[in-house]
C-alpha cells in the first residue's frame, strides 16, 4: 500500500552528501553513534544532529535525518527510536567501512526497492531514454504504482548510500551500475531478474510458494499449488500443472520433478533455486505491471532477426515482443499478453494495451511474420477477436506489407463499426532504432487515412485521395466496360439519342 508521502524510503537531509563530518569519520558511523547514545531520546537525537552536521539550521534538516532512520525511512530504528534488529547489526560494523556499506547497500537492495531502482535505469536506457530523476520517478509510477512526490530527492540518497558500497556512481545522469557487486551483495544477477520476470505470473507464484516453504527433501506438488493459490490469488489447474508449471520451471532449472502414478507429483528444488536470493525477486516482480523487461532492452533490430529464426518458439516470442514494445514506444499502457481461450474465442491475440488518456481507449496490437502480404481473411479474424475483446483500435504489424482486398476489407468494417485499423509495415520497423519518431510519423499518415475513409458521406471503402489505388480503380473500371467503351470511342456516326429503341 502507498504511504502518504512517498513509497520509497524518507531520505531528505539522510545522504552521505548531506551528512558531512569534516574529517574521516564515515557518515553512516557516526549517526549510528548518536542513535545509540540518545535511543529513545528523539529530542536529544535531534540536537546532536545538529551540533555535528548542521549548526546552522532551524532544526527541519536534523528532524528529517530522524526520520530518514525511522521505519518511514531504512528502518534503522523503530517508531519509539530504538534500534531494529538492523539498526543493532549496523551499530556492530561501524568500525568496519566496507562491512558496513555493504550490508546497508544489501538492505537498500533487498528490502528498500533498491534493486528496483537499478532495473528502471537500465529499462530507461535500453529504451534510448535520460534517467534523470524525472524519467525515474515516473517509470516507479508506471511499473510499481508508487507514489513519489514530484519534488523528492529520496532516489538521488539511496543512490549514494549505494555507491558507498561501489554498486553505482553519483553525481551524474550517466549511470555506472557494478551488476558484479549487487550479485555478491545479494546473490542476484541480471539475467536471473529478467529470466524470472519472462515466467507466467502463475509461475512466478509457484516459486514465490516454494521460497516460503524452502523445503529440505522432495514435497508434493499439490501443497506448493495450493499455498500459491491461498497466499497470491492465483488459480493453478491441478490436471494441466505439468504443462503450465512443472515442465516451464524444470526446464528453467529451478526445479526436478517425478511423476508418482495415481498421487500428486514430488517436486524438489534445485541448487539453482536459493529462497533468501529469490524471495525478495519474486516479491519485487509481483508488484510490477507491465511488460516484461525482456521486451523493453531488445532493440527493433534483434527483434528483427529472431523473428527470422529457425526456432518457431523463439520466433513467436520474438513477433509478441516486437507488439510490446511498439505499444510501449507509443506510451500505451500494458494489459496482457498471449491472451487465449474464452476472451478471444480459443485464437490468439499477441497484445492488448490501453490509453489511459482523457478519452479511454484500448488498443489490439498484431503482429504476423507470414512471408507473404496481409490478406482480408487476417484482418476479419483479428475484427472478430475486437468485438469480444471490445477493442477501439487494432494495429497491424505488416512485415511482407497487405494485399488491396486487405486493405479494401478494413475499409469497409471502418465505414460502419467504431473501430480504427492501423497497418505499419516491416520496412517501418525497420527504422524505428535510428529513428523512433519514424513510428509517430507511419501513424499519423495512418490517421490521416483513416479520417478521409471515416469522413461522413464518404464513399464505401474508398480511399480517394490515394492517387496509385485510384488509378487502379479506374483501369479496372474501364477494362470491365471495355467493349462498351471502345464503341462509344469510336468515329461518331450520324446517330442520335432519339433515334435509340426507348423500349428495349
């Protein structure tokens, strides 16, 4: 749930920049001294904050390092200004720099949204965006739903709390991120985030489950389903959970199975599956919304390329990512992926997004990789999946470009159905990682397609300023009368309109 004021830590005036000593006493090792001299004398705290730190101040800064300490910040001392279990562990390492660095920087990582804060750097970047502070606070919003006052600095503290432990530098946009060190700080690497934040959500709380129970020898399948079911609100369907659960995690090496005839299947962790490692993972991927990172850090190209691959699995991947991440580029927000079954009629729609703007509108984003051009029948399967999913725009992702019936088909359905429908072509894409404004432009040309067929009194299905089709339109046109039309060219004789049989 959101506090009040921000979600992540309470930091103003608690930062290795803001507490300077003067000499070489470490910063976090002497506010440790004073909470552990004044412990539950809040208001003796506060005063010695401000003899060693801020002799000048009115005594906001020294309240605000007090609450920068308290629950409402790292959670070094409780509500009564007594030290935590942390607070203690702390205390004991502040003759030990490094020691103590490290095991504040693994606290602001596991439990403080640190590693979150990591992962929306490298998302941003992936994504050729600056992550200034700005960009930061706003993909928190996005991803996790936090709320962060558009003026904190609380991210820029934790930031240098955690260089202090060598895990990021300060003092500029341009992050240096040691993955090296939060592995060794916390046993996590990046590749393990992005290969668990790729799972199912019901996948990932099977796992979630299974850390809770840590079991030490093989335990039955049905337990681990059913803990997930009570503690995270998932549904697990115990007769297909070898196909949705048991192979997926096997295969990802989390897990070995046995199958045990007539009785629930024994699962058992691997050496690969370490509780305290992916616990805290696994609870930061629960709160996040959105698309898989996965989708966000490979570029148009990559895409390009594996949807080219001789694996159809990676291919098909590669076609859904490539969806994400166009409706990602256009700042739509993301509803769900590889949706099946009752909401699309048994058939596959690769994404659905919504716009969350003034005017409420979702977004059916496909993407075939047939090698040859869109037909009608594509776009009447994917006008049919619309109406279930009540769809206002559907967008179509081209590679090999569409046929004229194609074309003519959706014309037809946008002259009498509320529904818009967008086609971008591969050679589009194409371009989209020299030029990501390319894609705003392809749309609006789009658009500005759409208004003419949707204009009222428009002629059905005809697109009239389109000066290549017209012209096929008007060949086709006279190649039907074409008998007709040879006569009618001919020399002209001495006949009449009156002299033409009016009966016949």
């Amino acid at each position: 749930m959101a506090r009040e004021d921000t979600d992540l830590p309470f930091g103003d005036a608690f930062g290795p920049n803001q507490l300077e000593t003067g000499d070489e006493r470490e910063e976090l090792a002497v506010v440790l001294e004073l909470i552990e001299k004044y412990e539950g004398d809040e208001d003796g705290f506060d005063e010695a904050i401000i003899e060693t730190f801020f002799p000048d101040d009115d005594g906001t800064r020294a309240k605000n390092v007090r609450l920068g300490v308290k629950p409402s910040g790292y959670g070094i001392t409780d509500e009564d200004f007594k030290f935590t279990d942390l607070g203690e562990e702390l205390y004991k390492l502040r003759d030990e720099p490094q020691k103590l660095y490290d095991r504040f920087a693994r606290h602001i990582l596991r439990n403080l949204h640190g590693q979150k804060g990591i992962e929306i750097v490298e998302d941003l970047r992936a994504q050729g965006k600056s992550p200034v502070n700005k960009n930061l606070k706003q993909e928190f919003r996005d991803q996790y739903g936090f709320h962060i006052d558009r003026t904190s600095n609380h991210w820029s503290q934790m930031r240098g709390w955690l260089s202090k432990a060598g895990v990021v530098n300060t003092g500029t946009h341009h992050y240096e991120i040691d993955h090296g060190r939060i592995n060794e700080l916390t046993g996590a690497d990046s590749e393990t985030i992005l290969e668990l934040d790729d799972l199912e959500d019901e996948q990932q709380a099977f796992l979630r489950a299974l850390a809770i129970v840590d079991p030490n020898k093989p335990i039955k399948n049905v337990y681990i389903r059913e803990i997930a079911e009570e503690a995270y609100g998932v549904e697990i369907t115990q007769s297909g959970i070898k196909n949705s659960m048991l192979e997926p995690l096997e295969e990802a090496g989390y897990i070995e199975w046995e199958h045990v005839s007539g009785k629930p299947n024994l699962i058992e962790p691997t050496d690969k599956f370490e509780a305290e490692v992916l616990k805290p993972i696994l609870d930061d991927l629960a709160e996040r919304t959105g698309a898989p990172r996965s989708v966000l850090r490979k570029s148009y190209t990559e895409l390009l390329d594996e949807m080219d691959s001789d694996n159809t699995y990676d291919k098909g991947v590669a076609l859904e990512t490539l969806a994400v991440k166009l409706g990602r580029t256009l700042g739509l927000e993301f509803v769900g992926w590889r949706v099946r079954g009752r909401k699309t009629g048994g058939s596959e729609v690769d994404v659905i997004f919504d716009d969350l703007g003034p005017l409420y509108n979702r977004v059916q984003i496909q993407c075939k990789n047939v090698q040859k051009q869109l037909s009608s029948k594509h776009v009447a399967r994917e006008v049919g999946i619309s109406r279930m999913l009540q769809t206002n725009t559907i967008l179509m992702i081209a590679r090999e470009g569409l046929s004229n019936d194609a074309r003519q088909f959706a014309n037809r359905v946008m002259q009498h159905e509320n529904l818009a429908i967008v086609f971008i072509e591969g050679k589009d894409i194409e371009r989209l990682d020299q030029d990501p404004s390319h894609l705003i432009d392809a749309l609006e040309s789009e658009s500005a397609r759409i208004r003419r067929i949707k204009r009222l009194g428009g002629r059905e299905g005809v697109e009239e300023d389109e000066e290549t089709t017209l012209q096929e339109r008007e060949d086709e046109a006279l190649e039907k009368f074409s008998d007709e039309i040879e006569e009618a060219r001919s020399e002209p004789t001495d006949t009449t309109l009156t002299e033409f049989d009016t009966d016949g």
